[in-house]
C-alpha cells in the first residue's frame, strides 16, 4: 500500500530509503562485474561497504533497535591500499615537447 510521504511514519520513510538503498547496492555489485578499471572495481566495493552498513543502520531504526554507527569492517579483497605509493605512483606528467620543470634551487632569486 503506497503512502504519501507526509503521511508515512519514520519508520516508513526509512524502509523507502532502505529499499532505494537496496537498489543501489545491486547496481554496485553488478558494476563490479561490468568494469575492467581496478581503480572503479575497488570504487564500487567501498560504496557497496558503505551503502550495506546504512541499510544495517535503517532496519535497525525499522526495528526498533539501537542505531549505532559502527566503523566500516577491513576490505575482505585485500584490493584496497595500505601502503604508501611508491616514488612512480608520483611521477609528474610530462609532455615531451616541453622543457623539463626545474629544480627550485635552479631558479634564480628575484631581483
């Protein structure tokens, strides 16, 4: 039975949200089959991650439960970086046909 929002309780609003949430979830899982960039794969997961704690949050709330906000679990993939990047995750971006960018120390001082 369809309502109208000014007359749904919170804890319809929250089973309408939860159920948007729901579908962007599906859309995320199915996105992380559909793509070959790792970079967009691991973008999905943490959204996925993200979006399933909220949805835990709102039945929560649906359910007359406590609602806590609970740090995200560790990434079960093992994908996402820890470490720091390495000296070529920085390398600056040159174009050839440009002189390379000087050192600072190179520069003269001002006058």
């Amino acid at each position: 039975m369809q309502h109208n929002e000014e007359q749904m309780t919170p804890q319809q609003h929250a089973q309408h949200i939860e159920q948007m949430l729901q579908a962007a979830r599906q859309e995320c899982k199915a996105d992380m089959q559909r793509v070959t960039d790792p970079n967009a794969q691991m973008l999905f997961e943490l959204v996925d991650r993200i979006v399933t704690e909220a949805i835990t949050a709102l039945v929560d709330y649906q359910n007359g439960r406590s609602v806590s906000f609970r740090p995200l679990p560790p990434p079960q993939s093992g994908q996402y970086r820890t470490e720091p990047p390495d000296r070529t995750d920085m390398a600056i971006d040159v174009d050839e046909a440009e002189p390379p960018p000087r050192i600072s120390s190179e520069i003269p001082p001002r006058a």
